[in-house]
C-alpha cells in the first residue's frame, strides 16, 4: 500500500472514531463495512456502503468525506468534489476534511495542467 492509500485507511479509520458516538448503530455497521472494503481496496463496495450510511445519516460529515475519497479514487472527480464540499460544509472545522479536500485540488488541478500541457504540445 502507498503512502497515499495508508493515509487515507487511517483518515476513515479516524473519522470514523470520532463520529461513531453520534451515528446509529447502522450507520456506524455501514460505516466500519465501508472501511474494510476500502482497505481491500474494493471501492465499489466501499461507495455502496458509504452511500447506504449517508441514507441512514445524511449529516455525516466523515460519511461524506470517505464517500468523497472512494470517489477520487476511483476517477470521479465531480462526485469527490461535491462529496468533500458537502463534507466541509457539515463540519468546517474538521482538519482532516480540510486536509482531504486541499491534497485532492492540488492533485487534480496539478494533473489538469499536465494533461494541458501535453495538449499544447501537440
């Protein structure tokens, strides 16, 4: 695993703590399933849990933001973005989040200037 995917295991693992006191013991199940997937690196099923613990909590700031996570990693860069910004807006102040969604701009907005480059040259 890099660097990259550690991180991210270790962000869901640590929203998750913080968040489980809140959550219905549904959403927490979602939630823990969502993450174990995650670190299988099965991200469709992650996403399909995530999805089915934003239903039963739709005000889970971490539920957002490891949707978001799925999503980026996955390709679906709209979908990241709208889960971050959803995520952001649910908890503000949550470093992690913030965190999460400054690296994915960077990224994307990093690669986006590679792929133009490589447009202009040709």
């Amino acid at each position: 695993m890099n660097k990259l995917s550690t991180f991210t295991v270790f962000s869901f693992l640590l929203l998750s703590v913080l968040f489980s006191g809140c959550a219905s013991q549904l959403q927490q199940n979602q939630m823990q399933f969502g993450i174990k997937s995650a670190q299988k690196d099965l991200w469709n099923e992650a996403i399909f849990r995530w999805k089915k613990s934003i239903r039963s909590a739709s005000d889970s700031a971490a539920a957002h933001n490891n949707l978001g996570v799925a999503y980026e990693k996955k390709g679906m860069i709209e979908e990241a973005e709208k889960e971050y910004k959803i995520a952001l807006k649910l908890d503000p102040d949550n470093e992690h989040i913030q965190s999460n969604y400054t690296k994915f701009k960077k990224y994307w907005k990093e690669s986006e200037k590679t792929e133009e480059e490589k447009d202009e040259k040709k």
